[in-house]
C-alpha cells in the first residue's frame, strides 16, 4: 500500500467509526458533544483577555461559569458585568446561545450533517428529548428548534435595545438580554442586577415573555404553529404543558406575593401594585428564568421553600429550562389522583397514559431527588451556611434555574464544582434518562405471576 492510499485510507477509517458511533448511540455523542465544548468555553473563559483587569481567571470559577453558561443556569461566582472583559461576556453569551439549542438538538443535527440521516435510535433519541410524537416529526421538529430560536431572540432584541437604549444608551444590553430571557439563562451585565429596572415594563415584561415562551418547548411551538388556537386539535403534551405552567405560574405569583407581602427588605414598602408586579415577575422567572428584581437571600425561608418546590418542577420537557418538567409532575399527581378513585388506567383530556410514560416519569423524579439530597450533602460538608439556603443553592443549580442567594460565590472550589456537575447532570440528566430508557425498551416473550407487595 502506497503512502497515498494510507493517507486516503486514515480520514475513512475515522469517518466510517464516527459514522457508526452516532447511529449506535446518539446519546453517547450528545454528552460527549456537550462535554467537549464546556471545555472549550472552560479554556477560552481562563485566558487573561477573558477578563477586565486582565488576570487569570481560576480554573474552578471559569469552569462554573462556563457550566452554567452552557446548561443556560445562570449561577455566578464572579460578577458576570466587573469580572469579564467583552471577550468574556462574549463566550459567555456564546455558551447560552449554544446550551439554548440543547444537547439533543446539537447532537442530531451533528448527526444529520455526517450520516446524511438520523438512524433509529437518533429518531428515538428526538423523541424523547425533543418531544415530537412521530418518528417522522424530528427532522421538522429540529428546523422548528433552530428557527424558532432566531426568530424569537430577534423579536426580544428589537423590543428590549431600544429600551435599554433610552434607559443607558445601550445596544448591547437589549440583545444580551434577549438572548438570556429565551434561554431562561438568568445572566445580567448589571452589577446591580436588574432592581434599577423594577419599574420599567419595557424591560421586565418583554424578560417575562420571553422566559414563559421559553419554558413552553419546541415541541408545544410546533403544535401551535400548525393548529394555532384550535384547542382541540392540541396534542396531549401541549395541553398538559401549557396548562401545568399556567397553572403553576399563578400559584407561584399568589403564594410569592402573600408571603413576601410584608417583608419590607424585599417587597414590604412597594404599593400594592408594583407587589403584584413583583409576584408575577418571580413566578415567572422561577420556570427557570433566574432573574431578579430583588434580594433573593432576603426572602423568607417559607419563600425559598415555595421556590424549591417551583424550581425543581421547572418549564416544559425540550425547553430552555430545566427541572424535571411540568408534565412529569402532572403525570404524577394524575397517577395519584387515578389511584385513589380506584381507576385501572391514567385518564386527562380524552387520552390515556401509558404505563411505560409513567413508569419514565417516577425515574426521571427519583433521579432529581437523588441528585439533589446528593449534591446537598456534599455542600453540607464544606459548609457552614443554613440548610435552607444550601437546599435552595442546589436544586436553583440542579433545575438549571440560576436565582441564587448568594452561595455559589462563597463556596470553596469543591462546593463550586460540585454545583458545576450539578448543572451538568440538570441539563442532560432527565433527557439521558428519558432517551436511555426509550431506546433500551424491549419486549420479553415470557411473564412471570404477579404477586403484591405490602405498600405503605
């Protein structure tokens, strides 16, 4: 063989193996894919030019950071308006716009571009990750991700840049803004934090649109598209989805508001109006948003309770948030609620569940709560601080939601890559899971008798 053909033969040899790892295990690639580029993101956020004073960044904080960015959190160590230089705020806001997509959606459209088509188990993989009911959806659906994403970033920056123009003669701010509210990423160029914007409803509520659209998912966009407000032709998942988180956004407003009410080192001194501005604006940026318009770590502890609770639900399954999903937990309360009148199956809206979609549903909360008592255990034993503010830390950093109390920069450089691998496992975790347990589902030929266990 002549040094040519071994030249020519080494790239088909490379590219015949990358071909089959992609069709063997799509989810493989996904993580490997997301994984790869936090390094990268890691390293470039490590350089001096990332920074203002042009200093290293240490390796823990620039990993964090770039996590966080890229599992679109929001969590900070290092104020994210002093810290970086453009440079740094520039990968960072890369990272948000690349974790926005999703690993799913990178993974496939990576595989799309090598093997010319989504085998099988890529099919799977999307419909599990993205939500599509239809193998024959995904290749649609994954358009849908990649438009749906440029189109409404660009309607927030033309609504929020003229904004943060008149405000403080700014046309970065309204795109980084707008590139952080649909990826419910939390990330603000303000050291202050948003609190100086309180009172403006050009800027807070194009944040709230554009973090509840977030949270709804590609696949709730694509029902909507075709079948717009003809609410009969929805699918199950949109129904759940939308109402879940409708749902859920007006009991978090209520429960906020009541119990911060009188709190004057949050909302106590505002009017009565601005309070219940305050209310919906936390409510909805606990779908994952990570936004604030005042102390977090001042709330109550009831408060941060509440908000565990919320956070850990998060936004809609193939969204830019996290959590382990609204119609994952809407599953749940249906199976409780089904077990207690005595019905066999799981009925809402005219459908029935399947038990396979049940039985995914309690993995993918065991996997959060195991996570999370996991995670806080380990923050327990490097830290002094209240349990509620440890517990409120992880599942904000667990749920990818990035509303913080102050601890993620306190910490030692164990807690912080702790919260790191957190985040990590957040984002790709459910989906994995999910994925995992779809594409291993196999039928047995032979049954075994039941027999009943004493339960409770």
């Amino acid at each position: 063989m002549t040094t040519q053909t071994k030249g020519t033969a080494a790239p088909a040899r490379i590219a015949a193996f990358s071909q089959g790892v992609l069709r063997r295990s799509p989810a493989l690639v996904a993580l490997g894919i997301f994984l790869a580029v936090v390094l990268l993101f890691s390293g470039l956020l490590a350089l001096p030019a990332a920074t203002a004073d042009g200093t290293r960044t240490p390796l823990h904080d620039a990993v964090f950071t770039a996590v966080s960015a890229m599992t679109v959190t929001g969590l900070v160590t290092v104020d994210t308006a002093l810290h970086w230089s453009f440079f740094g705020q520039i990968v960072i806001l890369a990272g948000v716009q690349v974790g926005g997509l999703g690993i799913v959606t990178i993974a496939l459209l990576l595989s799309r571009a090598v093997t010319h088509k989504l085998g099988v188990r890529g099919r799977i993989m999307a419909q599990q990750g993205i939500g599509t009911s239809k193998l024959g959806e995904v290749q649609s659906l994954l358009k849908i991700v990649v438009l749906t994403t440029v189109v409404v970033e660009a309607a927030l920056a033309l609504v929020l840049v003229p904004a943060f123009i008149v405000r403080e003669g700014s046309f970065a701010s309204g795109t980084w803004h707008g590139v952080s509210a649909f990826n419910n990423a939390g990330f603000v160029t303000h050291a202050e934090g948003l609190e100086q914007f309180a009172t403006d409803p050009f800027i807070i509520v194009p944040l709230m649109v554009g973090v509840f659209v977030g949270s709804l998912g590609f696949p709730v966009f694509m029902v909507l598209m075709v079948h717009k407000t003809h609410l009969r032709r929805w699918n199950l998942h949109t129904k759940l989805t939308v109402t879940v988180t409708l749902g859920l956004l007006i009991v978090g407003a209520v429960v906020w508001t009541l119990l911060e009410w009188g709190n004057t080192a949050t909302i106590g001194d505002l009017p009565a109006g601005e309070k219940l501005v305050h209310g919906l604006f936390a409510s909805t940026m606990m779908r994952s948003g990570g936004f604030a318009l005042v102390d977090t770590g001042a709330s109550h502890p009831i408060t941060l309770l509440a908000t565990d609770a919320l956070m850990f639900v998060g936004g809609g399954s193939a969204s830019t948030a996290g959590g382990i999903k609204v119609t994952t937990i809407a599953l749940l309360f249906l199976a409780i609620a089904a077990e207690g009148k005595g019905d066999k199956n799981v009925r809402v809206f005219r459908r029935t569940v399947p038990e396979a979609a049940l039985r995914v549903a309690i993995s993918v909360i065991f996997l959060g709560a195991t996570l999370v008592l996991a995670a806080t255990a380990l923050i327990m034993t490097v830290s002094d601080e209240p349990l509620d503010r440890i517990l409120f830390e992880v599942i904000s950093a667990f749920a990818t939601c990035g509303l913080s109390v102050g601890l993620s920069a306190e910490l030692d450089p164990f807690g912080k890559y702790v919260l790191a691998a957190l985040m990590f496992a957040g984002r790709v975790g459910p989906i994995g899971l999910a994925s995992a347990l779809a594409v291993r589902r196999r039928t047995l030929l032979y049954d075994y008798p039941e027999d009943r266990p004493v339960i409770g």
